[in-house]
C-alpha cells in the first residue's frame, strides 16, 4: 500500500507529542496488514470530510485520509476528535 500525508497533515503531527507521532505510525502498520481491524475503527466521515475515512490513534485522536485506489492512500488530517469534528 502505498501512503502519503498532504502539508496540512505534515504541519499537524509535527506540533504532537512524540507518544501521540509513534502511535499513529503503529495504526498505519496495523492498516497496512488489516484494514478492517477492530482497534482501527476504520469507517466512513460525512460533512466537511464526505468522501473521506477515519482510524482511531490513541483514545482521543483521530486521523483522516482517503482512498485513491485499492493501494494508495493519503492522509489528510489528525486530530482530536474535537478539534476534527467540533
């Protein structure tokens, strides 16, 4: 699978914390070999991130991203679910 992160995304998780960074990168592993793992939370956003998915980092982060294809995927956004979706 193939993974990139847009400026905003690259902005953001450069701002947090060093535990928050290494467990986003577990999550993207974890994504990786199993999409639909339960731990992920992988699913469908609506609104101002329509056509969009989310995954679960940590308890309160979130980060956001869309499928181009079946291989590549970009990321978008992170945050805590306030910040994304208050």
């Amino acid at each position: 699978m193939q993974v990139s992160f847009s400026t905003n995304f690259n902005k953001k998780i450069k701002k947090m914390s060093a535990k928050v960074v290494d467990k986003f990168f577990e999550r993207l592993e974890l994504l990786k070999r199993d999409k639909s793992n339960p731990i992920l939370n992988n699913h469908k956003l609506h609104g101002e991130y329509e056509g969009c998915r989310s995954i679960n980092v940590t308890g309160n982060f979130r980060a956001v991203f869309e499928y181009f294809d079946e291989d590549k995927i970009v990321f978008s956004d992170i945050g805590t679910h306030p910040e994304l979706y208050g």
